[in-house]
C-alpha cells in the first residue's frame, strides 16, 4: 500500500462518537458483563441442545462451537472496533469498505436480528416461573406481564449505558452462583456415563444447530457501543477476551452437573427445565434460586440487547444513514428514540415462539455475518499497515483462513432452516431494501432532515474518494 493509500485510509477511520464526553464512559468491569449478557447471560436457553441430540453432542457442541464461531467473531470485533472506535460498529465497518447502501443493508438486517433476539427474552423468563406462578403461563395474565417487564426494563435502559452495565455485573453473580452450589451438591452423585449417551440416528439438528448457534453468537453486538467506552483502544479487547471463558464456562458446566447428576428424560429438556434439575438436586429452595437466577438472567440480556440496538440506530443517525432525530440524547445521553423503536419491535415480536425466534433471529444474523466478513478480509488485504490499537496475531493470511469455518457453519445454519423462517427472513430483508432509497428520496426533498455529524469523517466521501484513486 503506497503513501497515497495511506492517507486516503487515514480519513476512514472516525474517532469517538460526538457529545460522549458530557456523559460518563462504561469501564472495564461493567463492559465484561453487557458482552456476557450481549452473547449469553448464563444457561437458560441451553437445554433444547440436550433435547435435540442428548447429553454427549450438547456438551461436545459447547466445547467445540467456541472455536469454530464464538474465539474467530470475538477476535475480528475486537480488531475492528479499535479501527473504528464509535457507535454504529459494523455498519461503520461496512460503509467504509462496501459503501454506504451496504452498510444501511446490514445496519437493517442486524436491528431487526436483535430486536427478534430480544423478544425471547421475556418468553424465557416467564417460561421459568410459570412453575411457580400457574396462571403466568398463558392468556392475559401472560401478556400483561411480558408488558410490564419489556417497559420497566426499557426505562432502566433510558437511565444510561453505566447503570446498565453495573446492573449486569450484580445481575450475572446473581445468576451464576446458584449453578455453582449446584455442582457442589450434585458432584458426590455423578454419573459421568450419562455424558457419552449419543443417538445419532434421532438428532434434531436443525434445532440443535440453532440453539448452539444462538446461545454464542453477537460478539460483534458490543461494537455498536464503542463510542461509549472508556480508552476503547485497550478496554474493548480486554473486555472481549475475559468475556469468552465467562461465556463458555457458564454454559458447559452447568450442562455437566445437569446431564450427569440426573436420568437422561431428553423430552424433558426445554425451557425452564435447569429449575427442575435443581429441585432434585438441591430441593425447592434451589429451585426458586434457579428461577429467580433465570428471571435477573433474562432481565440482563434484556438490557444488554436493547442497548446494543439502540445506539446502533444513533451512530447510524451520526452517519447520516438515519433521521437526525434518531441521534439525540436523552439528559442521561442514552438514545431515547432508538429506545422506543426497539421496544416497540419487541412488543410486536413477542407473541412468537422460542424455536421460531431463534431461527429468524439467527437466519438473519447470518446474513448480516457474511457481510461483515467480507468487511474484514477487504479491510485486512487492501489496508493492511492501517493503525490497529488491537490486531489479530495471525497475520492476513491467517486472518482470512479464521474466517472459513464460520462462513460454513453460517451456510449450514441457513440451510437448515424451514422455509416459512426462509420467507419470513426475506421479506424483513426486502423492507431494508425499499427503505434505503426512499430515506434517500426524503433526504432529496427535504422531508426528512439527515447530517453527518461534524465531529466525524463522512464516509460516504472518503469511500468514493478510495474508490477513485
């Protein structure tokens, strides 16, 4: 890359997003815990695994998905957020390397991805204590409740991005401690050949697949709040990097105790079952800690998911992608209408099944994914000496061979999907597609005011200026 290049890469990269500095940054410790809540928020959710391909393959999946997915996803956002240290995250990447109507496409798809993500939330959490609250498992008890709990945790949203994050810090101990005396009590009763029960012949896969894909998936979710982190440089992949372990750990080992210390039942294995486990385990009083565990869990996820959202939407606004309105700042500067849009598309979301979520939500993660690959092997071949306050030690070589399992396991996620995920999938995606040029059209007429905040580069201008040279 000549000198040339270099300094028409220079005007790429944008610094921190603007009017950040009135408002407190998130550090290290509450940033670790809004990515473990952005990725997981501990084991709920995980026993459809067990349930689709019994004890063996679940365990197998946590040990090995991490390296195939969760470690290549962790690294790459970990890379590209140092480059690009401001809300928005990969739609910045995007634009920067594929245009602006790229970055919209996926800006689009990866909203819609996190706000059907975050429909399940409440469905987990009443799906844990429906045991112990009968009348929470369906009719209007259940609406009401998925109501109250999506607005009051939308305020706690609105209070600021630090209180969120602290609140997950307390909320994740929480949650993870009741699997630990879990383990304690259950250890003297393993059976460790319960582990290796395997039934190829009666794998669900598809669910299978879907499960482990969506319980470690959106490392990259972290990176559309990088504009608010205290010295992102060094704090994002340190957070990144304690976060992985965090994760992986808080799946398999609850798994372990689980599948070992109690008969194999696979069409036991669903939602809510962890509480059972521990009723037999530890008695009712584990149990209710389980459930209360499950219910600040999904709170966390919540809270982490809608955060990622919603300053998508402002560092999106930032760029000029959407109405300046999407970019101010409430008195705490969190983003209250990128706030209200997410909720109110989980409202619309919410009446969905557990398995029809996870597959939307996953096949349209998967096709933001491909892009954001793409983003990267063009940003690592085309600009190779460009300042990284973090790079992945693998050289470009390396970097671009880490990318291949992943895109294939994003191909057979997608395959297996029904075809009714399939068109529903692809009419969400249709909308981004119509949508992009009639914002474009509003902005010609004035309809609708649009701006590249003056605090940072318009990528729009540098692309095509790279793109002329």
């Amino acid at each position: 890359m000549g000198a040339a290049d270099n300094a028409e890469y220079s005007s790429l990269q944008g610094g921190t997003s603007p009017n950040v500095k009135n408002f407190t940054k998130v550090s290290f410790v509450p940033l670790t815990f809004l990515i473990f809540y952005g990725v997981s928020g501990g084991p709920f959710g995980v026993e459809d695994t067990v349930r689709a391909a019994g004890p063996f393959l679940a365990l197998l999946g946590f040990l090995i998905f991490p390296f195939i997915w969760s470690i290549p996803e962790s690294l790459i956002t970990a890379e590209l957020c140092t480059m690009f240290p401001e809300n928005g995250g990969y739609v910045v990447w995007v634009s920067t390397t594929l245009g602006p109507y790229w970055g919209f496409q996926l800006g689009w798809v990866k909203w819609m991805s996190g706000v059907v993500d975050n429909a399940l939330y409440p469905v987990l959490f009443l799906d844990y204590i429906k045991s112990a609250v009968p009348t929470l498992a369906n009719g209007l008890p259940r609406t009401i409740a998925i109501l109250v709990l999506i607005v009051a945790l939308t305020y706690l949203n609105y209070r600021g991005l630090t209180i969120v994050g602290w609140v997950a810090t307390v909320l994740a101990i929480f949650s993870l401690l009741p699997f630990g005396i879990m383990g304690l009590i259950a250890l003297p009763n393993l059976e460790p050949s319960r582990w290796f029960v395997v039934d190829l012949k009666n794998v669900q896969w598809g669910l299978y697949l879907n499960t482990l894909f969506w319980n470690l998936n959106y490392w990259d979710a972290v990176s559309c709040m990088s504009g608010e982190v205290e010295n992102p440089g060094k704090t994002l992949p340190k957070a990144i990097f304690y976060a992985v372990p965090l994760v992986v750990s808080g799946y398999f080992f609850p798994l372990l105790f689980g599948t070992g210390a109690v008969p194999l039942h696979r069409e036991l294995w669903s939602d809510g079952y962890f509480s059972d486990i521990a009723k037999i385990i530890g008695g009712v009083w584990l149990r209710l800690w389980v459930q209360g565990a499950s219910a600040v869990s999904n709170m966390g996820m919540f809270l982490a998911e809608m955060s990622g959202d919603s300053f998508q939407l402002l560092g999106m606004a930032e760029r000029g992608m959407l109405p300046d309105f999407f970019a101010k700042r409430s008195r705490y500067g969190t983003p209250l209408i990128g706030i209200l849009f997410s909720a109110s598309g989980v409202i619309l979301l919410s009446w969905l099944s557990f398995q029809e979520i996870v597959a939307a939500e996953n096949f349209l993660y998967c096709c933001g994914m491909i892009v954001e690959f793409i983003a990267f092997v063009k940003l690592r071949t085309k600009y190779p000496a460009a300042s990284r306050p973090y790079k992945i030690p693998l050289g470009t070589v390396g970097s671009i061979i880490m990318c291949v399992p992943p895109t294939f396991f994003i191909l057979v996620v997608m395959a297996l999907c029904s075809f009714k995920v399939m068109i529903v999938s692809f009419l969400a995606i249709l909308v981004g597609i119509i949508l992009q040029p009639c914002l474009v059209y509003c902005d010609k007429k004035r309809w609708l005011s649009f701006s590249v905040s003056s605090d940072l580069v318009d990528l729009q201008s540098s692309y095509h200026q790279v793109g002329e040279a």
